[in-house]
C-alpha cells in the first residue's frame, strides 16, 4: 500500500449483527426474576390479608343480615265509633260517671329484620285509666315482611263498670267526664316469630305504650304519643 493514501478500518473478525436481531435478542430475555420462586413470606402475608378480608366480611354480614331486632309497634290514628257517657250525683258530696265508647285504631309494625315476622292472632291490649284497667281489646294477627311497615288493626272498648270498686278512681272519672277529657292510656305486648333466610328463626316481643286524651264532647282522639 502506497504511503499517505487513506487506511480503511479493520472488520471485526466475528459475525455482524443487524439492528433487526439487536431488538429480538433484547426482547428475547427474561424478566427478571419471573422464573423465580415467591418468598414463603409472601405468600403467608397474603393468606392472612385474605383471611382478614373473608372475616370482616363475614362479620358484616352477621351484624346486617343475621342478627334479629325486636320490632317497633305504635299507634298512629285512633277513630271513635261509639261513644256513651253521663254523670250523676251520689250520695255526699262524691258523684259517679259512666263511661262506654269503642274505639278502633291503626298501629303501624315496623320490622327491620332482613326476615319476615308472623304475629298470633289475639293480641291482648289494656286500656289504663290512672292506675286501674278502664277496658281493652285486641290485635289480629298478621304478618310484616322483610324490612316493611305493616298497618294492623287495634280494636279496644272503654267500659267505666270496671272502676265500680276503685272509689277513688270512680270519683277521678266522673270530674274528668265532667270536663269533657279523659286521659287513656294504651298498652300491648306482640310476640311473634322473626324467621331469617328460612332457618334462623327467634321469638321477639313488640310492645305498644301510647297516651291519648279521649275528648267527649267531639268524639275525636287527640294527643296521640307513644313511647
């Protein structure tokens, strides 16, 4: 070769590679530590996440679902549909009433169960002058579904005969048939079945304790209240 005349690289001796094949080989790697193993704890602190999750929400589901609430039973609406009184004088200075109405009433059972909740027909329920019975009535039974309002019929009778040997009861009667108000109050114990996902089922009571004031002159019900 003559001297000053431009040199030419020297190839290198093995195989050249094409851009094309640079890029496969890239992608032809592995990951990094995908063929490898999961530590054990790893896997253990996942079992235990999942353990936690399963029992939160099973226990969610036990306090929403499973667990069984005693129903609410209030009255709502009382109509008069007959009513009959009177005042006389007694012997001394003591005077006597006489006191017969019947009364119906709508009461609205709200159950929150995630089950329905069958009642027996015949509820029982007192009419309460002062401290002394002044009559009662009853409640037919039913049923309230899942979480539902049901209205049910409360049917009570007022009957002053039986304060005849209360004294003093009698003579508080007849001053308040007098004025023209009498103060009632009602009361109630429903006992029913509560039965959830059609194999729980529990016994619950429903109690109703409401106040009235009976106005005589207007045959209406007013002040209404339960607790």
């Amino acid at each position: 070769m003559p001297e000053g005349g431009p040199t030419r690289p020297i190839a290198p001796s093995g195989p050249r590679l094409r851009s094309d094949d640079v890029e496969l080989a890239h992608f032809a790697k592995p990951p990094p530590g995908r063929n490898q193993r999961r530590s054990p704890g790893k896997c253990f602190v996942y079992t235990l996440a999942l353990i936690v999750i399963l029992c939160a929400a099973f226990l969610g589901f036990a306090v929403t679902v499973l667990r069984v609430k005693t129903p609410e039973l209030r009255l709502r609406r009382v109509d008069v549909k007959t009513l009959s009184y009177s005042t006389a004088a007694a012997a001394g200075a003591s005077s006597s009433a006489s006191l017969t109405a019947a009364l119906v009433g709508e009461a609205v059972l709200r159950n929150t169960n995630f089950g329905g909740f069958e009642f027996s027909n015949g509820t029982a329920v007192n009419l309460i002058y002062g401290d002394a019975a002044l009559g009662g009535g009853k409640i037919e039974g039913g049923r309230a579904g899942a979480r539902e309002r049901a209205r049910v019929t409360v049917k009570m009778e007022v009957r002053s005969s039986e304060l005849a040997a209360d004294v003093d009861g009698s003579r508080n009667l007849a001053s308040d048939v007098g004025s023209g108000t009498v103060k009632l109050t009602s009361y109630a114990k429903m006992r029913g079945r509560v039965t959830v996902l059609g194999w729980i089922k529990r016994w619950r009571t429903a109690e109703m304790n409401c106040t009235m004031s009976l106005e005589l002159p207007g045959r209406i019900v007013r002040d209404l209240q339960c607790n």
